[in-house]
C-alpha cells in the first residue's frame, strides 16, 4: 500500500518538493483536536485535512504560534500577537511580526529552523511548513517522555547504566525501551529496535496493548492473517484505551516512522504502567535531578549553537562537542575562514579519543587567539565533557558571536564591553521616556522586568502596552513582564534563548545576551 505523496513545483527553481499526504492529514487531525477551543483562533477549526487548507491557514503565524504553546506551554505571550479585527485581515507588517514570532519561538524550543524565514510562512510554502509542524507536535509529545514528569523511568535502566547515559537516548530509542520492557513480559519472544519496519505487522502492538490492559485488548490480531484487517484490529484496541491516534492501518502498515512515533508517544503519555519507585530509588532520583538542576545554561548554548546552523544538531552541550567539530564550526561562523579544515579530522564518527582531543585542543588555541580566557582549560576537558569548562568556553563563544555581529553594524574594529552595552540600553530606554536604569548586569533591579520592556519600548515605541505592564513586585508579575519581554523581542526579529527563569533570577550572562542581540 503506497503512502499518498503530493510532487510540488518550487516557485522558480525547478526544485520539486514531495509531501506526505498521510502525515499532513494526521497533523490536521492533531491541530483540529488541540486548538479547536482556542479562545482567539478557535473558530477557524476544523480545518479540512484532505485539502491543503491547512498551507493556507498557516500563513499569518497564528495558528503555528498557538501550536507552539500547546507543545511547550508558555513559550509565547498571548499578547503580543497581531490578531484581525472587524474582519479585515491583517497588514503584511503584522503578518511577518507574528511570523517573526513563530520562527524565533521555534528556535527556542529546539526545532531545526536553519533554512526558513518568516517569509516563507507568509507564503504558505507547504514542504516547510508541514516539516515544522511535525517538529513542534513531536517536541510536545517528547515533552512528557521525561523523568521528572514520570519518575518510574528509571525502571527502563539497563544493568550497569548510569541515569545520565539512559536519559542521553534520543526519545525514540526510549519509547523503544518502555515497549521492550512491556514485549518481555508477553509472549512476543522478540525485541523491537525501531519504530517502523519493526511494528509493520501489528504483532508489536497486539502484545503491548494486551500487557497495557489485559481485560480491553485480546490477542485476537493475532489470528487474522490478512495485515490491513489485523491493523484496523490493532487500532480498535487502542480505540478501547482512548490512544487511536496518528496512525491508520495504511500507515501502520507501511511503517511510517513518524506516525508510529506519533502513536507510542500518546500510549505512552496516557499509559506509561510502570510501577512506581520505591523510597530509595525515590531518594536516588531526587539526587540527580538536584545534580543536574544547572541544564538551563547548557540548554541555551545548545539552542544558539543550533540557530547557526551547526551540524549535527547539538542535543546535549557535553556529549555533542567532544569531537570539537561542533565547536569547529561555530567558531569559523562567527569568525569566517579562522579554522584551517585541513588541520582538522572531519572523517565522522570519529572514535579514536586521540584524534578527538587534537580536534579540540585546535580549538583552545584557535579560542586564545581570540584572546579568551582560558585558564588551565585542555582540548581533553572538552574531550571529557567537563562541564564547568565546557560552559566557560562555550559562554565566551556566543558573547564573542554578539560582540562581533555589533563591531560589523557599527563599522569599527574597537572592541564593544559590556560597559558599552549597559550605557546603550540606558539611552534606549530613555529615548523613549522612560525612567528604569541599569547599573549592570546583575542589578537586582532587573528582576522585576521592567527595565527590559522599557529598553523594547525606547527600540520600538508603540510595541509596548503599558496597560498591561506590572510593578513586578511580586513573582507572579515578574513572571508576566519577563514572559511578555521575551515575545516582543521576537517579534522585534530577535533570536532570543533566555527563559522568563534567567530574568527573575538575574542571571547576568542570559540578560547580557538579550540587551546585546537587541542593541
């Protein structure tokens, strides 16, 4: 049974893109089901998935930006989107700042955003638009597929496997795990190893559903022969436990990888069944979520390092740069033609350790050349994932990426400080009437946001509604400000990887970062 493909012409390149007619219609299906309540956009729902409405609808940013939030709650203010009013559509202008929105919300939240452009939302392109639909519906089904959310993951742990190399697997490779360690305890004598060929034949699925719930879902799949009637059998049991979503017997059958994702994510979200943990496993966990609370800075390097369109995609700060080509790259985007490849071993994967710290000790040098500082810092501390090193270096690459993008829009070589930066934000925010200031970056002050908004308002005036600015003397208003601060940003075109979190705590390097991109 052939996957349903749309061919699509580029508009002037010759480029043909070919779209999965399949995917699209159970990503309508999931956008139907998850806005249709919306007290904006509700409306517009539902949107036909058999058309290609949904290419149409996308264009203004609203819907991709209502999207985001259902996947990563939070991530952007209400407020600061452009919505019609009394029917008439919305302005170019307002189109591309909610599309602006869209685009640097997705960087935010880990999506790959390299090669689109507000633009390219505003015209409805659908081979991109339906590849960051899936990213962002697959973020928010990995969201929940979390230890600290479900605890009783550390049941999937391997003999002699640390927390930190399980919780490292990609989360395929974990919903691969859970359905093993339900397949054990059936008759199934097999191991799945993947989310496609694997599950084509509705064995997998007939057994797991049946150790998920014995008393809904029989074996009975088991004795059809013909694979498409077995399939539909398939998804009635799931039918039974409210999961019969994203797939169809078509796609189970022809193995679509995303779609069978789709579907063990849900059953997982809704049915994980493992046992809860004991007060010493308890008490062990407590320990490494305690251990590994310091993620939110190495999270905003990563998301950075991925908006430069590094390859491959950096997931985990320490395990991903320890080859150094990473960092290789990172460093010739901000400074173009620095690395010389030739001194580089580029053959992937590379497994000699010995070349992997010759890699990242030409990065050290190439970093003291910049004059960084690196005190006591080895290619092999990269090599070994040592974490308060890697962060040091890697800071001092994304402030030197900020200070570098001012030195070329400003036309001079003379090195900008943070001085520099302080002093700017103070005139911006005064320009535009307002009286909050600055002393530096770990001003206290800062906390309550006001400054930040201030300094969006002195950039853009009439971007700001003060009527629903607070004091932020409490933390429920500095929560507000900092949220709303970081949405205008983006819709302002800034790429921005702070979260409201590093504004409350004044966290100098994340608000540095912000009032550098902005100036």
């Amino acid at each position: 049974m052939e996957s349903k493909k749309i061919v699509l012409q580029g508009s002037g390149t010759g480029i043909t893109h070919v779209i999965n007619n399949d995917e699209k219609e159970q990503f309508v299906e999931h956008i139907n089901l998850q806005l249709k309540d919306d007290p904006h956009i509700g409306n517009r729902f539902p949107i036909d998935e058999y058309s290609m409405d949904i290419f149409e609808q996308c264009k203004d940013g609203l819907i991709l930006s209502k999207l985001i939030n259902d996947s990563c709650p939070d991530t952007i203010d209400d407020r600061v989107l452009n919505y019609p009013k009394d029917g008439k559509p919305l302005s170019q202008f307002h189109i591309t700042e909610n599309n602006n929105v869209v685009i640097n919300s997705c960087k935010a939240i880990g999506c790959n955003v390299v090669n689109i452009g507000s633009v390219d939302l505003a015209e409805g392109r659908p081979h991109l638009i339906l590849g960051l639909l899936w990213q962002i519906i697959k973020i928010g089904l990995s969201a929940k597929i979390d230890i600290a959310v479900h605890p009783e993951l550390f049941r999937l742990l391997m003999d002699g496997e640390t927390l930190d190399d399980m919780l490292k697997l990609p989360t395929e490779q974990i919903l691969v795990r859970w359905m093993n360690y339900h397949l054990k305890e059936s008759q199934y004598g097999k191991k799945v190893s993947n989310l496609s060929n694997d599950v084509k034949d509705g064995m997998a699925y007939t057994y797991l559903l049946n150790q998920l719930d014995p008393d809904q879902c029989s074996l009975a799949p088991l004795n059809e022969k013909d694979l498409h009637k077995r399939a539909e059998m398939v998804l009635c049991n799931a039918d039974k436990l409210g999961c019969r979503k994203y797939l169809t017997p078509k796609t189970l059958m022809n193995g679509n990888s995303k779609l069978n994702f789709a579907f063990v994510a849900n059953l997982f979200n809704t049915h994980p069944c493992l046992a809860p943990l004991s007060d010493e496993e308890r008490a062990q966990l407590d320990e490494w979520l305690f251990s590994s609370s310091g993620d939110r800075e190495s999270r905003s390097f990563a998301l950075w390092m991925n908006s430069l369109g590094c390859d491959p995609f950096v997931n985990n700060l320490f395990d991903d740069l320890q080859d150094g080509l990473v960092l290789l790259q990172t460093l010739d985007k901000v400074h173009p033609g620095l690395v010389d490849w030739k001194k580089v071993n580029r053959q992937t994967p590379i497994t000699s350790k010995f070349k992997k710290v010759e890699n990242t000790n030409y990065v050290i040098a190439l970093a003291k050349s910049l004059n960084f500082s690196l005190v006591g810092i080895q290619g092999s501390d990269i090599t070994d994932g040592i974490k308060n090193l890697t962060l040091g270096l890697v800071w001092q690459m994304m402030r030197d990426h900020i200070i570098q993008t001012l030195k070329s829009l400003k036309n001079n070589d003379k090195d900008i400080t943070d001085a520099d930066i302080i002093a700017w934000a103070n005139e911006t925010v005064k320009r535009g009437n307002r009286t909050s200031t600055m002393s530096n970056f770990k001003d206290p002050s800062l906390k309550s946001g006001v400054f930040l908004i201030d300094l969006l308002n002195g950039i853009r005036p009439k971007t700001v509604n003060y009527d629903i600015v607070t004091p932020g003397n409490t933390e429920e208003e500095q929560q507000s400000n900092a949220k709303y601060a970081i949405s205008i940003a983006r819709k302002l075109g800034a790429s921005i990887f702070l979260l409201p979190e590093d504004i409350i705590e004044v966290k100098p390097k994340m608000i540095m970062t912000f009032c550098g991109t902005l100036m």
